[in-house]
C-alpha cells in the first residue's frame, strides 16, 4: 500500500507540474488530482482461457471551470455543454503496475508493450460533453469523451462514454469501458509456448479496458 501510494504522489507531482504550465493559461480553472482508491482492468482471451489484469495506480488530473462546483446542472458549464471550449484532463497508467497474478504472464505481457521504451500509458482529454440528461442530484453525470490515448509509443484518438459521480469533500469518480485492439498500438499479441508441451497459446487481438478513476479538488 506505501509502494502504491508512493508511486501515485510521483505521479501527481508530475502532474501538478503539468498543471502548473497550464495554470498559466487558465488560471480560474478548479483543479482535481488523482487520489488513491481507483483501479484499471484489462480483459483479454486467449486458446487456453480468458485472462485478466489490473492495476491499481491511476495518476493525473482534472481541470474545469468553477461553476462546475455550484452549478450541479452544468448548463453554465461551457466546456461541458458545448464544443467550443474543453476542460483539461491527463490520466496515467504504469505499465508495470497492471498485475495478472502470475510473474510470467506480467513479463510477458510487459515486453509485447514495450515498458523498457513507454514506460506509461496516458490519455489526454480533447473533448468532454454532456450526455442525455443531468439529474437534479448532479450525479452520475454520463459523458461523451475524445481523446489521445498513448500506449506503446502508439498514440490514437479514441472516443469513450465515461460517468461520473460527485461524493463527498469535493471528491469525483469517473468510470469508463473501451474496447481496443492491441494491433492498433503496435502491440503483436503474445503467443508464448507452454514448457514442456510445445503447443504455442495464442492471444486474441481484441481488450476490454475498464477504469475507475477518482480525483479530489485541491
């Protein structure tokens, strides 16, 4: 838990750098930043089963007007309502932090992303707008999102519906599912052989991708 925490304050700090810069561009923007508690899962097949990974570091941050905070409806919301403005987001994902369970598999699964070289995976929000209608609650709230997501040294645009929730001390949870193809980014899906049996497993080029990001105001 100290590791996970560790490695999650090096990752805000990178980000409140990010932010910093950003700041000096719009500085009436709220700032939220990544907190402990979110978790991303990764879901695969293959010839032998179904496999699964999942982490539990998620760094980055969050940067929208004001009236976000009052405003539950979002209608004064201008980079929620409308496309001429956008808030600010970047979420990161050690690669190394994605956990199977099994040594081998993470190796595996390590060298077909390239961790030496792109170490992360990260998304960078380019667009966020209201989705169907907002409950009088303010929450959950669904999304139309776009954005640049980057994994292995690859970067696509990628579109996603992500829902959010308000909870208590100015605190946001974001969730969010994709399928992605691995061949998309670079990635040749692994086909490694059993010890002993010479018979080759190989890995469906399809994922699922499920996320649960939580982020806390300053």
């Amino acid at each position: 838990m100290m590791k996970t925490k560790t490695i999650l304050w090096s990752l805000n700090l990178l980000a409140a750098v990010a932010v910093s810069t950003a700041v000096q561009a719009a500085d009436n923007l709220v700032r939220y930043m990544a907190r402990p508690g979110g978790s991303v899962v990764v879901e695969g097949t293959s010839t032998v089963h179904d496999w699964e990974v999942e982490g539990k570091i998620i760094g980055g941050y969050f940067m929208v007007e004001p009236a976000f905070q009052t405003d539950l409806s979002l209608k004064s919301v201008k980079s929620l309502t409308t496309k001429e403005t956008n808030p600010k987001a970047v979420i990161s994902i050690p690669i190394r932090s994605l956990k199977s369970g099994k040594d081998t598999m993470d190796r595996i699964m390590q060298e077909a992303m390239k961790a030496d070289k792109n170490p992360m995976i990260r998304f960078t929000l380019k667009e966020m707008v209201v989705k169907g209608e907002v409950p009088e609650s303010g929450s959950p709230v669904t999304f139309a999102t776009k954005g640049d997501l980057s994994v292995s040294g690859v970067t696509k645009e990628i579109e996603m519906d992500v829902t959010m929730e308000r909870k208590p001390a100015k605190t946001l949870v974001f969730k969010g599912e994709k399928k992605l193809k691995m061949t998309d980014f670079g990635i040749t899906p692994p086909s490694p052989k059993i010890p002993g049996l010479g018979s080759i497993i190989k890995t469906g080029d399809e994922v699922t991708v499920k996320f649960t990001w939580i982020v806390k105001a300053r």
